[in-house]
C-alpha cells in the first residue's frame, strides 16, 4: 500500500486501471470498473439533460380526477383498450347503467379497469404520447391526476382531447349525468336515461308553467335582456311538498328535458366553506339541486337564532353545517350568476327564512300534494294505458283506472306503487 492510499482510498487500483487502459490492455475487472465508473460520472449529467429535454422538448396536458376531463379521457383510453398497456391498473365494479345489448352478457357485477398510479407509451395520429397517473396530496386529502406528454410543440394533444370529448359526449347521449360531491370535490356518480317530464306525473297547471319558465331563462335572448338591463342571470326555483311526492325525480326530469347535467348537493352533509367551493366549480348550463334545504339549520330564522344565543340556557355546541348567512352568500355570490338552473327542495316551507324565500333567490314555488283521484288515473293511465301492454284497449283502461283511483285513498305516488304493482 502506498503513502497515497491512506490520503486517497483506491488510488492504486485506479491508477493501475488508467495504465492499463492507456495501454490497451484491458482485464474484464477493469472493463467492469472503467464502465461503472463511467456511468457514475455521467448519472447527474444523464438526469439533468433529461430533464433539459423534458422541460424544453416536451408538451404536457394535466387533469385532475376532480374534472369532467378525466371522465373525458378516462372514455376514451377504455374504448380503445389502451388500459391493457397499463402495468399498474384498478379494479372495480362496474357502476355506470349501460343499457347497450353488447355488456349484457358480462352478467351480474361486470369489472372495468383503469390505468392506476403508473404509465404507459401509446401510438396516436403517428406520434408517441405518454400517458402517466400520479396521486397528489392535499393535506389529508389525496387527489388523482393524469398527464400526457407529447414531444415537440405539436398541438396533437388539444386533437386528442377534443376526439375524447367527442366520444364523451356520444356516448352520454340521450343521457342524464348525476354528480355528488365528497367533500368540496365533485363526483360523476352515474349516468341514466334522460327521464321524460311525462313520466312525473303532477297537475298540469303546475308543471306547464314551470318548465315554460325554465326554457324562457335559458333562451339566449333572454340572457341578453338580463345583461343589458345589469341583472343578475340566475333563476331559482323552490319545490316542496311531503316525502315521496316526486320532488327529485321532478328535477331529474328537468334535467332531461334541458338536455344538462345535474349537481346534487344535501345540505346537512355539507358545511360554509364545502358549499362555496363546490358552487365554484360548477359548470355553465347544468342544474343544481339543493336538497334538504330546511336541514342543518340552514334556513332557520336569524330571529330564533339570536334568541337561541342570548338565552344562554341552550349549552349544545354550535352546529357545523350550512348556515343561513354562508348558504345566502352562496345564492347571492358571483359563483351563482351563471346561467344554471338552481332548484332547492324541502318536507317543511313554513321552517325557511324570509330572506330565503324572497324573489331573486327563488323565482317560483311549486307545491308537490299528496296524490288525489286525478293524479292517481293520470298514473293508471300512464301505466296500463299503452296498447302493447296486455291487449288492454283505451275505453277498458279508463274504466279501470276510474274504478281504480275511487279505491285508493289520497297518498305519494311513491306509496302507492305496491299498489300499482297489484292491479298489474
């Protein structure tokens, strides 16, 4: 061992190698070091010249599990079977209602797959694109992201999502999406048939009025006419009535009828904060449905409230959810001056405040009843009145649904479908 070796560990080796190497006699062992060596003095180098490439070469799209996009994008790599150049995939229950005759055969419980937390390679329109999904930390909430990265600045990658758009859009035609929310964060929960306003039954002189009112505030000019006049567009609308009388299957319908999307929210899962943040993300042209709307203390009087306070005999914590003040803010905030339809539902309207009530937070009531004689032949009718079903002419379904509606005592359209179900 030489003087240097205890200064410079190795020193020997090396320089036997270098000489070696100058002299053209290589061993395998030293072929072995001169490559290892090699490649660790040019890692950082290697790293950061991909990372040069990446930066300047490179053009990448993100979205967010949050956003309609993924749903987008999510289509369009399933229709085209890319997920099965995926190594790292997540299994799940299919839960979209597909009424295609080609998935019956999957049976009961059919899977779906999904790229998960890892990446792929894929040909698109000749060019090279890398498809990769992250998980992203929001404190304790954890969000998944995706990113497609292109070479060069080819606008390859807005053709892409403009194509997984399309097929998006085609295959929810004819189609009504629900969205819920986990947290402030919405979530396409599934898709059905657009359900048709003649399948709500409700008197007529209810229901005509309303949906002409809907479509005359969607109607372009009437937009114009808002803007001109500096009014805000927005248009709110108050359903209420017993449980069970078609409230939420009435604003489905709505949506179906408009051709939107709907957004539900129940108010005491949500508190202040929640439901500024997801009337911040909502989309134009969709209808948002607030459930529950007397719930959690949300619409109760500022009156009874103050008094609860000054009482002081009342020692239960303050409630967390929605309160009158947040849930006001909201209804009058920028966030809902675009043009969707709002609809809130309640069991109670005599529990909702004044403030609430008033015109320009909700434009129109309309009242669900229990279902009289009337209501009750309109749905005989509607179930038993279609000549394909069991040969039964018009003139014997009147008679039956007349018979039918003397017998059955005023309840929900709900209540009554066992009953419904007998008389088939």
């Amino acid at each position: 061992m030489s003087v240097l070796d205890l200064f410079l560990p190795g020193f020997t080796n090396i320089t036997s190698a270098a000489s070696q190497a100058l002299n053209g006699n290589l061993t395998v062992y030293t072929q072995f070091m001169c490559f290892f060596a090699l490649a660790a003095l040019l890692k950082p180098y290697v790293f950061e010249l991909r990372a040069w490439f990446i930066k300047l070469c490179t053009t990448t799209i993100y979205i967010k599990r949050s956003d309609e996009t993924y749903e987008m994008v999510q289509t369009w790599v399933s229709s085209r079977r890319l997920d099965e150049a995926a190594r790292s995939m997540l299994a799940k229950i299919r839960t979209k209602q597909d009424s295609t005759r080609e998935k019956h055969h999957e049976g009961k419980k059919a899977l779906e797959y999904a790229p998960w937390e890892g990446s792929f390679l894929f040909w698109y329109k000749c060019n090279v694109l890398h498809y990769q999904t992250t998980m992203l930390e929001h404190g304790y909430h954890r969000e998944e992201q995706i990113s497609i990265t292109c070479a060069g600045r080819s606008s390859i990658l807005k053709d892409l999502l403009e194509e997984c758009r399309t097929v998006y859009l085609n295959e929810s035609k004819n189609k009504t999406i629900i969205y819920g929310h986990r947290d402030e964060y919405w979530r396409k929960e599934k898709a059905v048939a657009a359900r048709p306003l003649s399948t709500v039954i409700l008197d007529k002189q209810q229901k005509e009025p309303l949906i002409k009112d809907i479509q005359d505030f969607l109607n372009p000019e009437t937009r114009c006419w808002y803007s001109d006049h500096s009014i805000p567009y927005k248009r709110g609308y108050l359903l209420h009535g017993p449980p069970g009388t078609g409230k939420s299957s009435f604003s489905l319908s709505v949506a179906g009828e408009l051709d939107m999307d709907i957004y539900v929210i129940s108010i005491p899962s949500v508190n202040d904060r929640m439901l500024k943040s997801l009337f911040a993300d909502l989309p134009e042209r969709c209808v948002v449905l607030l459930e529950d709307i007397d719930a959690a203390g949300a619409a109760c009087s500022r009156d009874s409230d103050s008094k609860e306070s000054d009482s002081g005999t009342d020692a239960r914590p303050k409630r967390k959810g929605v309160t009158l003040s947040g849930l006001l803010n909201v209804l009058d905030g920028v966030a809902s001056q675009e043009d969707r339809v709002l609809i809130m539902t309640t069991n109670h309207p005599k529990k909702l405040d004044e403030a609430l009530t008033r015109p320009g937070r909700i434009d129109m009531e309309v009242e669900f009843q229990l279902a009289d004689r009337d209501i009750t032949k309109d749905i005989f009718r509607f179930m038993f009145g279609q000549p394909a079903v069991q040969g039964k002419c018009d003139g014997e379904v009147e008679g039956q649904a007349d018979e039918f509606a003397s017998k059955v005592p005023s309840t929900t359209p709900l209540s009554a479908q066992p009953l419904f179900r007998q008389a088939k």
